[in-house]
C-alpha cells in the first residue's frame, strides 16, 4: 500500500517535471519572431535611402572599377567576382550596409567570404567620395534581379 503511494508520488513529480520543461520552452518560442521584426526596419531604411544615388553615374563609376572583377554585365568574373545581379546577400542588405560594404571589402579570410579571393575596399579606390559609393549602389540595386 505504502510502495503504491511513493510509485504515485513519483509519477506525480515526473508529470509535474515534464510540465515545467514545456513551459521553458514558452518563452523561446515567443522569442523567435523577434529578429523577423528586426528585418522589417531595414527593408524600409533601404527603400528610404534609394534616392540618395545617381544611378547613371553609378553605372560610369562601375565601368571604370568594379568591372575589372564583376564583369562587364555584372554577372561576376570567375576567380575575381562575385555575380552581382542574382547576388541573395545583396539583396538582404540595406543601401547604408552596402555603402559600408563598399568601402571595407572583404578580406579573403572574412567568415563572409565564399570565393576566397578578397574584395578591396573602394574596389582598390581610395579617392571614391561618399556620394560616388552612393551612385554605385543605386546603380547595384538597378541591376539586381530579385
Ligand atoms: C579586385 C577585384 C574586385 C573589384 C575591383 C571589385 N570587387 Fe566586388 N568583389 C570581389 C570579390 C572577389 C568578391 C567576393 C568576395 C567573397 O568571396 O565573398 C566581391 C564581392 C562583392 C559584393 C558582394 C557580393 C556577394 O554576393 O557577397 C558586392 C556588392 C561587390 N563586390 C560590389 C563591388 C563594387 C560596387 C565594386 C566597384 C566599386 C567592386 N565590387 C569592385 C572583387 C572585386
């Protein structure tokens, strides 16, 4: 009779155990949209930002430098770079991230980097202004196919 009792109790405390671990669950779930809202903002930055550059002139610009890796068509120069016009990565960045983007690079040792060849800051032009990296962003999103 005794032994019955202290089985129940155990079974009680196992289903009392078990619940608690459901309930930890609760609050990460909830967790996850959070970063789905975080995403929202930027979109709508990127959209904000377009008119700051000049496409056409972007497009001069890219001619003159980014073409010797990306490729006349920007569709990218194997062993040099990437295809910018179907790029994904492009595509989740804000205008101001691409700027940044632009004018850091990408080594060849960044966790980022797919090819194993590095970007250069400015596509290895220092003297590009602030409004010509913004040029050749809106010339980038012009050319992107989504
Ligand atoms: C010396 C060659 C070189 C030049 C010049 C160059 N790039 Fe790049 N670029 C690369 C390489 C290599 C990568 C890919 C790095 C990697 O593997 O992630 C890249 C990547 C990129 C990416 C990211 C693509 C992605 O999907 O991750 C963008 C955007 C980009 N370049 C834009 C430009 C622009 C705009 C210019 C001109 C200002 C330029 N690049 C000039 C070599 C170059």
């Amino acid at each position: 009779m005794f032994k019955r009792f202290i089985l129940l109790t155990i079974l009680v405390l196992s289903v009392m155990a078990l619940a608690a671990c459901g309930g930890d669950d609760k609050p990460e779930a909830t967790a996850t949209p959070e970063p789905q809202a975080v995403v929202e903002p930027t979109a709508t930055e990127a959209v904000a930002a377009a008119p700051a550059g000049d496409a056409a002139n972007g497009a001069k610009i890219y001619s003159t430098i980014c073409i010797a890796c990306h490729g006349p068509d920007a569709k990218g120069v194997t062993g040099l770079g990437k295809d910018l016009t179907t790029s994904e990565w492009v595509a989740t960045q804000s205008d101001a991230q691409l700027v940044e983007f632009i004018k850091t690079g990408r080594d060849a040792g960044d966790p980022l980097n797919t090819t194993g060849v590095a970007m250069p800051p400015k596509g290895g032009n220092p003297a590009m202004s602030e409004q010509e990296i913004l040029d050749i962003v809106a010339y980038v999103r012009s050319i992107h196919q989504q």
